[in-house]
C-alpha cells in the first residue's frame, strides 16, 4: 500500500549503442542498466532509474569535492536490479529499493581500479574512507529532505572493498557492517 513500493511504471531498453548516453554529468545510462541475466539477442538490457537517485549522487560527488576529498568519480557497482536476480542476491531485502531504480551500490574510484580509493590519504582503505563518502551523502539530505534515504555502509566485500549503499527511498533508513563505528552524523 506504500506508493514507495509500487511496480515501476516501465523498464527502458539499453542498447549497445545507447549504454554511454549521459544522463547526468557524471553518470551514463549503461552504468545504472541491469547486468543480471542474459542480455537481449542484440546485446541490450534494461534500467529503471529515478532521476532523484542521479541528483543525489551528483550532490554527493560536489559534497566530497567542497570538503577536500578527490572524487571525480563514483562508480556504480550495482543499481537496477530485476527482482528474479535480487533474490539470489546474498542479503538482498526482498522489496530491496535495487528493484524501483532509486538505489546504487557505489565507491569513489578516482584511479579506476575498481575499488574505494584512500580518501583519507592515510595509506589504507577501510571505514574510515567509507566514512567520508557517508557523511557526504548526510549533509546532501540535510540540504534537501526530498533525497533523503537508505544508507548501506559495507566493509570489504569482494574486489570492490568497502562499498556504500545509497538510494532515495522517502525515509531515512540505515544499515550495515560498518554502521556501528560510523559517525553519530551518518547513523540517524
């Protein structure tokens, strides 16, 4: 009864062609496209993606470039999500937001390795880094309550590393490993 958890209106299709189209100035449509299950006979896939979920990422990326961190860049580790796929995922919430198109699992890469960069430049990649990537994303729905969300703070967990969980579900909801070190900022 939740409009929050209502069926998408619709999928959009991604070609090949179409998968570096920017749809913010950060951020390309392929990036937040499904990449479960096998790919349509001309090798496209589909995306639900909420243009809230672009603002706040975008806002973030200038949150941590107005404290000092370096972050040219944040990469989409996951976002749309069909639901078959999402429930063979490890932990995954059955409603998980993945499946609206208002979530991305995300790191800073500036060095595109892949994996969180030191952000902190104290030699290391842990929660701390993961920290200043949360707090970012606590002053952006300070600043603007129509993004606020869930936060997801993850320790490393496959090649990525630590990773964030960050969508625009309408309430403030926060999880995961890291969360119980994480700033009292970050936890409400």
């Amino acid at each position: 009864r939740d409009p929050a958890y209502a069926n998408p209106a619709g999928f959009h299709v991604v070609t090949p062609a179409l998968r570096g189209h920017p749809v913010s100035p950060h951020f390309t449509i392929g990036e937040f496209a499904m990449r479960d299950g096998p790919l349509g006979p001309q090798g496209e896939t589909y995306v639900v993606l909420a243009r809230p979920l672009l603002d706040k990422l975008e806002r973030v990326l200038a949150e941590l470039a107005a404290s000092g961190v370096r972050s040219p860049d944040l990469r989409v580790l996951s976002a749309f999500r069909a639901p078959r796929y999402n429930a063979g995922v490890e932990g995954a919430a059955p409603s998980s937001r993945h499946q609206f198109g208002d979530a991305a699992d995300v790191v800073v890469d500036a060095d595109g390795d892949g994996r969180m960069d030191d952000l902190n430049l104290d030699g290391r990649v842990d929660r701390a880094d993961l920290f200043l990537v949360a707090e970012a994303v606590a002053r952006v729905e300070r600043a603007d309550p129509s993004l606020v969300g869930g936060l997801g703070l993850y320790d490393a967990q496959g090649p990525s590393g630590p990773f964030l969980h960050v969508d625009v579900r309408g309430s403030a909801a926060r999880w995961g490993t890291a969360l119980r070190d994480a700033p009292p900022a970050v936890r409400s």
